[in-house]
C-alpha cells in the first residue's frame, strides 16, 4: 500500500530539492513515515494475532505449523515500508 505513495512523492520530492526546499522536505518525510510506521506497526501487530486463524482460513489446518515462521517474516514489514516510502526520496536527490 506504499509503494502508490513513493510514486507520488517522488516528482514532489524533487521539485523541493530542487528549489532547495530541504526543511520542508525532512519534515514532510518525518511526518509521512510517522504516520506510516504507526499504520505499519498496528497492521503487523493484527495479523501477529490473527496469524493462526488467518493460516488456516486461507490456506487450511495442514499449514499451522507455519504459523511461527509467518510470524517471523511478518516482521520485515516495517522496515519494508521505510525503505519503500525512503527510496523516492534518495532517487529523487541523487538525480
């Protein structure tokens, strides 16, 4: 669900570091990925719970032994997200 929002920042990222805009910027980035991160941590946290009832929703009782690695991998989401919503911005000042 990020990835849209890279898209979107990444002319608007440039045309601030362009007009040299950087304060503006660095707050905008903080408050987008603060309000990311707490999306990204209460979705995470959801689907930990949920994770047995969810595995065996969708894919049946035979994958429950998964559900510790599920929740391992789960895990990766929030840096994920970081780094989905960072990477326009890099690309956008090293252009």
């Amino acid at each position: 669900m990020a990835s849209p929002i890279g898209l979107v920042l990444l002319p608007n990222a440039t045309g601030m570091h362009a007009r040299g805009e950087h304060a503006r910027l660095r707050w905008g980035i903080a408050r987008l990925l603060g309000v990311w991160l707490v999306l990204t941590i209460l979705g995470t946290v959801f689907v930990e719970v949920a994770a047995p009832r969810l595995i065996e929703w969708y894919l049946g009782p035979a994958y429950l032994p998964a559900v510790p690695l599920f929740r391992i991998v789960l895990l990766a989401a929030v840096p994920y997200v970081v780094y989905i919503l960072v990477r326009s911005v890099l690309d956008a000042m090293t252009v």
